[in-house]
C-alpha cells in the first residue's frame, strides 16, 4: 500500500507540473464552452419561441397550465424519439436540453480526452526502458494501479470542473433551472462522466501496457474507441428478435436480428443507463463500467507482468 500511495503522489505531483495537463485541461474546458454555447443559443431561440407561443396561448383565454402541459408533451415526445425508455424521458423533462445535449456529446469527447491523457503512462516509460528503475523497487501492480489512479484523479478534477461550468452555463440560459435542480443534475452528471471517465482511463492503461511506443499505444487506443462505438451502433440499430417496433423508426428503419446483442459487447452502450431513474438499471450501468475498467485493468496487468523490462 505505502508504495502504491508513493506512486500515486508522484504522477499526481508530476501531473500538476506537467504542461500538457494544463493544455488539456484548457482544451477540455474550451470544449465545454463551445458545446454550451453553440447548443445554448440554439436551445434559446427554441425556449424563446415556446415562450412566446406560451404567452399568445394565455392571451387568447388558454388555461396556462394546461399550455405549460402541452409544451412538456412536446419535450417528451422529442426526446422519445431518440429512445424507447419512458422512464429515462420522465426522469430527465427536468433537465434543460441544452444541458442534456452538452452531456451527451461530452460522452463522446471525454474518451478520446482520457487517451490524450494517459497514452503514455507506462509506454512512455517501457520504451526508452526508464521503468526499470522502478521495478526493482516496487512491484509491478503497483506501478500500474499507481499510475492508473493519479490519472483517474486528475481526470475527476477536470470533470468536476466542467460539470460546475456545465450547470453554471445553463442557469445562464435557463433562469428557471432551480438551485435544487442544478445541485442534483450537478451529481448525477459528475457521477456519470466520472464512471465513464475511469472506465475509458481503464482502457488506456491497457494500450499503454501493450506497447512500447507512445505513439502506436495513442493510435490503436483511438482506433479501439471508434471500434467499440461502431458496434454499440450496429447493435442499437437492430431490435431483439421478438421485441415489438416503438414508433415509425422502428417500424421502418430497426428490423428485428440477432446482431441487436453486439450492443453488449461495447461499454458505449451503458452510458445512458447512467442518468436512469431506476436504482437496478443505474446500479447495472454502473457494474458494467466498473467491470469493464476491470477487465481492461487485468489484462494489462497480465501484459505487464509478461513483459521483459
């Protein structure tokens, strides 16, 4: 443990003085930023013309509640035409759009993010062969986990960062996003992009066990994302044989085939279940990131303990 926790101070030290945190982290928030913003202002034009449609509808006599109702039956079904879930569109018709689309492709960005960070972690260190100056002191688990961890540190720092700018930005475009909301959607987000974030750190450990270089590590991590979102989209496109069509996309578009199962092969396709407002699907989401970085984890420490250093 004592040298488990040197090693992770160590990163942890290196990594706060280290440039290319600094650049990353302005680039993640940078990112950030620009998602907010260019969402934020469509999302405004769109809440403004609701507003606006809101206000015609009282004026002309219409029960204002019952035209709030109606711009909420609007929301649902625009988000039930990206998933069949009705639970998981009840539980976010209180989150703003502008908010939830940010998130959304934050779950795409931070993966590609995390490799940025740690490509080299121990391939920066097996190539030039510096690592074995360490392994004669301490074991080789240790260096990995150690490494692994001050990563997975540093990243929950940035993503808490952008989390508190995400919400804060949305209040800027929402007035009426509660204090009591945004602290609770602050949560959750964090804890998704968090379970998320050391599930893809996980696998960049891997890549950066396998091989020597940096650079071929950097290459085939990247190619391995794109891999594993491809077939988290094959599989989303087709239906369970047996299960019944939702909608006029599924009934057109998403034919019923075995292929449907690839989904489960790619941690792509849990990360939705990681805003869901049932504690089984959640907990279930949250098993397969875990189960995910630990496979990824062993595998590299199989990898490393089979290496010649």
């Amino acid at each position: 443990m004592n040298e488990l926790l040197a090693i992770w101070k160590g990163e942890l030290r290196r990594a706060a003085t280290s440039g290319r945190v600094l650049v990353l982290l302005a680039l993640f928030l940078l990112f950030t930023g620009l998602v907010l913003g260019a969402v934020g202002v469509a999302m405004k034009v769109v809440t403004n013309q609701a507003d606006k449609a809101l206000a015609e509808a009282v004026a002309k006599g219409a029960d204002p509640s019952a035209a709030k109702h109606e711009l909420a039956e609007q929301k649902r079904k625009f988000l039930s035409t990206f998933t069949n879930d009705e639970a998981y569109v009840e539980a976010v018709l209180d989150l703003p759009l502008v908010l939830l689309a940010a998130f959304k492709l934050l779950t795409w960005f931070v993966p590609l993010f995390v490799a940025l960070m740690g490509f080299d972690q121990l391939s920066g260190e097996v190539g030039p062969k510096s690592i074995r100056y360490l392994v004669v002191r301490v074991r080789r688990s240790s260096i990995l986990v150690g490494k692994l961890l001050a990563q997975i540190t540093a990243l929950l720092i940035m993503l808490a960062v952008g989390t508190l700018l995400m919400v804060g930005v949305t209040r800027a475009f929402h007035a009426d996003f509660e204090w009591g909301a945004m602290a609770r959607w602050a949560a959750k987000l964090f804890l998704a992009l968090g379970l998320l974030g050391v599930a893809w750190a996980c696998l960049t450990a891997l890549f950066s066990a396998l091989f020597r270089t940096p650079g071929v590590s950097l290459v085939v991590n990247i190619m391995a994302i794109l891999a594993l979102a491809f077939v988290s989209s094959l599989g989303g496109w087709f239906r369970f044989p047996g299960e019944e069509a939702h909608g006029m996309l599924d009934t057109l578009a998403r034919s019923e085939s075995w292929a449907a199962y690839l989904r489960y092969a790619s941690v792509w396709h849990f990360g939705q279940g990681l805003l869901h407002p049932d504690w089984r699907q959640l907990l279930g989401a949250a098993l397969a990131h875990v189960g995910w970085g630990a496979c990824f984890v062993g595998t590299a420490q199989v990898t490393l303990a089979a290496r010649d250093l």
